[in-house]
C-alpha cells in the first residue's frame, strides 16, 4: 500500500491486490475480465496477464471481504472462473 499526499496536504492512499482467474487465454478475455474489473467502484487501475490470469487490482482502499465477494460475481457475471486472491509472496 502507497500513501501520497500533496503539497497542499491532501493525501489518498490505494492498494493493490491480485487475484487468480480461470479462462483468461486470450486478449479478448483480457479486456472483458480488465472492462468488467474497472467498472467496479474503487479500482482505479486493472491490468490482467492473458494465460496465468492474474489480475492485478489496485483501489482506493484496502479491499475486504465484501469486495473480495463483488469482484468474485463480477468475474462470474463475465463468464470466468474467480479463483480467489493470490498470496502477496507469490504475485
């Protein structure tokens, strides 16, 4: 997590997370999972690597368990599989 305030103190902080989804073997599944990922409120950037199909998000917030929740029926509602969050050590 990064913090960045400006000179005239005001600060955001964003997180990143990333996620494990199943089918992304393509560029066209890349930009359906990265279109319907960055419609989601909160997620200011998305990038998602075609054949491992990590996602990586990165959000306005610490993202927990009811986000975790959205983007898994996000994920769902655009025809792949969520297969939950990857482990920091292993992103």
């Amino acid at each position: 997590m990064s913090d960045c305030c400006t000179p005239g103190g005001s600060c955001h902080t964003t997180s990143t997370t990333s996620y494990r989804v199943e089918g992304v073997g393509s560029a066209h599944c890349q930009r359906v999972v990265a279109k319907a990922v960055g419609a989601l409120d909160d997620v200011k950037d998305v990038e998602v690597e075609i054949g491992t199909g990590l996602v990586t998000v990165t959000t306005a917030t610490k993202p927990d368990a009811a986000f975790d929740q959205l983007l898994a029926k996000t994920v769902d509602e655009a025809g792949y599989g969520f297969a939950g969050r990857v482990a920091a050590a292993n992103a």
